[in-house]
C-alpha cells in the first residue's frame, strides 16, 4: 500500500536529543556564582547534565532569571537549559518561547568581528531546537571554525546534514572527525550507523552500533538504533528482538515505543502500532515524532481523518517537519479534500526537504491522484534525478505517460518497475490510481 514518506524512526528532531547537553564555561560559571550561588549551581550547572526533575530545574531556573540579574551570556544560558526541561515535561510553547530568549540574548553579544565562540554554539542550539535548521547549521559551521575541537557541535552538525538535507556523507565526515576526538563515544557512534544505514552500507552500520551496543550495553538507544537498521533490511525479528531489549531496560523508552510501532505500522499492523505509540505519548505527550507515526498508523487503518489530525499536530509541535507536510497532504487527497489545499502541503514539503526523493513521490502522486499527469511526470523526473532505479517513481511515472498517450514509454517505465519491485502494481491500485 502506499504510504507517501512512511515512518520516521531514529535520532529525534531536536537539538542535541542525542549528545550531553550544553557546556557552560568556566568564566560564565564564575559570574553567575557572584551573582546568586545557589541559583546559578541549580541551574547552570544543568549545561552538562540530562534534565532530571524537569519541574525543579524549571523553578530553579526561572528564580535564576528573575532575580539575580545575570548578564545576557549566562541569561541565554538558563533559558537553554529551562526549554530543554520545559521540552521534557512535555511544555512545547514555553520551550520554544525559552528557545527564542536565547537567540536573541546570545545575537545581542556575539560580536560579529570577534565572536566568542560558545555563544556561537549555544545559539545553534537553540536554532536547532526550533527547526531553524539554515541558522542553526549556520552557527554550527562558525563554531567549528572558532572551535574544531566541538565534539557536540560536530555531532548536531552531522546531525541535521543526515536528517534535513540527506547529505549522509557529509554527516558521516563530521562524526569521523568527533570520533577522532572521542574514538568510544557511544552517542557519535550510533549517529554515524544510522547514517551509514541511510546509504544502505550495512557492514559499516552494523559495526557502528553493535559497538556501541558492546560499549554500553544498559543504553536503550544503541539497541534501538540497530533495530532499525535491522528493519531497513527487513530483518524484522532481530529488529523487534533489539526494541524488545531496549524497553526491557527502559519500558518507557519513547524511542524505542515510537520506532516498533513505526514498524509493526510499515508490516501492516496499525492495531499494535497504536498501542507502542498511544504508550510514548503518554510518557511524551506532544512529541512530533511520536505523532507523525500515528498518523501514519492511522493512515494504514485508512482513517484519514484521524491520520490528518495527527499530522497536523506534528506540524504544530514541529512546524519544519517536512515529512508531515507530505503525509497530511497525502492523506488530504485521499480523503478527497479540495486540491489547491492539499498541494500546498506538498509543495511545502518539497521546498523543507528538497533532497528527498520520496518527498517528490509523494507529490507525484497526489498529482495522478488529480489528474494532472505533466506535473506528475516532472516530479517523478526529479525524484529519478535524485536517485536511480526508484520502482515508485517508474511505476508512477509510467502510469502518467500513459495517460498522456505515449504508451510505450509508459509500459517499458511500468515494466522497469516491476523488475525492482514484483508487487509495485498493489502500491497504486488501492486507492485509485492505475
């Protein structure tokens, strides 16, 4: 069944959701310890560590900004580390309202001549947890240049290059350099195997995680990150076996709920999908991950509407989550919603993601979904563009020139397909389109 661009599974959207948090300097430390002591140890101090107790830092921090007058370094500081507990506790608003804080805090000191180099960095972060992914790699790029030595900046810079742009092997260049800095770093290492992963170069995938796993083999992440490794070669018992460890450690592990019920959803079964997924939003609620593959589960149920809703809350809580973009407008065409509507989904989907070739599937078929086969040949074209022998864009695109009238170029695409995927006729029939 079709299904557009399917689940999402993997490293999470926001910044640094895989490295230790911000790192704070020892002279900002210094100040904010004249300042007020105990309010700049509660709260400051978190730079370095995983948020805990999420509505105690939250208090701490908020004394430390309204009463001890810090100056707008250390200010932006706290503010990263309140949204990073607010984001915990599920609070997305008032994060991305901490988030916007520390942008324009850390913009009102960094000096454009002579920038210091952690301001730099912070305010990447803060960019990359409100998907302003251009600023962020931005900032990222001159806070390597300031500081090659930036394990984390590194890490988030290959970070967003893998899952925005679909540069692996850009992503894949700056965690060999993070590695030469931390050669055991489990963190790098499973980023590095998803990317590999994402170019289908398993040997080296499953050599990344199967050491981190051997390096920390009580982190729920190294086995849910090669679960689905394992699940992009269709090894699905040795992936459901890696997400069943995962949630043996952590039963309420939000990764490794979202990422099997991605994949009982990509096997056919919306019912336990729910179930791992209902589950993480329980833990999580409002996660845009955790959402989008809702919807999805949704959409294998064909309950557009309620596939829609999810989507739409994805977007809300991620408003640069271009795969939700391509699915609601998906689902808003099945649904038989009105087309200038849904295809400005698509097209905005196409404009947040433009390396995707999925993305431009996705599109393409809402256009034969339509009718309009000239825009749906040209999207196929671009997706081809992108990426060789795609049976979904052959098929597609055959289909199209078929209707357009030029049958033999339709059927030899049609017929190309078929030699890469046997069963590529029941990815379009159900729903219309043939």
């Amino acid at each position: 069944m079709y299904g557009g661009t399917k689940t999402i599974a993997g490293v999470g959207i926001c910044a640094l959701a895989m490295i230790t948090s911000y790192s704070a300097s020892a002279q900002d430390l210094q100040v904010a310890a004249a300042a007020t002591p105990s309010a700049a140890d509660a709260c400051l101090q978190a730079l370095d560590h995983p948020v805990i107790d999420p509505a105690l830092l939250i208090a701490r921090c908020t004394t430390y900004i309204d009463h001890a007058n810090p100056a707008p370094g250390e200010e932006g500081a706290a503010h990263l580390v309140r949204a990073a507990a607010y984001r915990d506790d599920g609070s997305e608003a008032k994060a991305r309202a901490d988030d916007e804080a520390a942008v324009r805090l850390y913009t009102s000191v960094i000096d454009k001549t002579q920038p210091y180099p952690e301001f730099v960095y912070r305010r990447a972060t803060a960019y990359h947890a409100l998907g302003n992914i251009n600023d962020a790699l931005q900032d990222y790029d001159s806070a390597i240049k300031l500081n090659p030595w930036n394990l984390v900046a590194l890490a988030d810079r290959g970070l967003l290059l893998a899952r925005y742009h679909s540069q692996y092997n850009l992503a894949i260049a700056d965690f060999d350099s993070a590695l030469k800095l931390a050669p055991d770093n489990v963190d790098v290492l499973i980023l590095r195997g998803d990317a590999y992963a994402e170019l289908g170069k398993y040997v080296p995938a499953l050599a990344d995680l199967d050491r981190a796993v051997m390096l920390a083999p009580r982190n729920p992440a190294a086995y849910t990150h090669r679960a689905s490794a394992y699940s992009r070669q269709r090894l699905t018992d040795k992936a459901l076996q890696d997400y069943a460890k995962a949630l043996s450690i952590d039963p309420d592990n939000v990764d490794a709920l979202v990422n099997r019920g991605a994949l009982y959803s990509e096997s056919g079964d919306g019912v336990s999908a729910l179930v791992d997924i209902n589950h993480a939003l329980k833990v999580k609620p409002g996660n845009p991950i955790a959402l989008y593959d809702r919807g999805y589960a949704n959409f294998v149920r064909r309950d557009y509407k309620a596939a829609i809703a999810d989507y739409t809350a994805a977007i809300d809580a991620a408003p640069d989550l271009g795969m939700a973009y391509a699915n609601r407008c998906l689902s808003a065409a099945l649904a038989g919603q009105e087309q200038k509507v849904v295809q400005n989904d698509c097209t905005h989907a196409v404009q947040l993601l433009p390396a995707r070739p999925d993305i431009r599937e996705t599109r393409a078929f809402v256009d034969l979904k339509y009718g309009d086969n000239a825009a749906a040949i040209d999207d196929y074209n671009a997706a081809l563009k992108l990426a060789d022998n795609r049976p979904l864009a052959l098929y597609g695109r055959g289909i199209a020139r078929v209707r357009l009238g030029d049958s033999t170029a339709g059927r030899a695409d049609q017929q190309e397909a078929r030699a890469l995927y046997p069963n590529i006729d029941r990815e379009f029939a159900p729903f219309g389109v043939e």
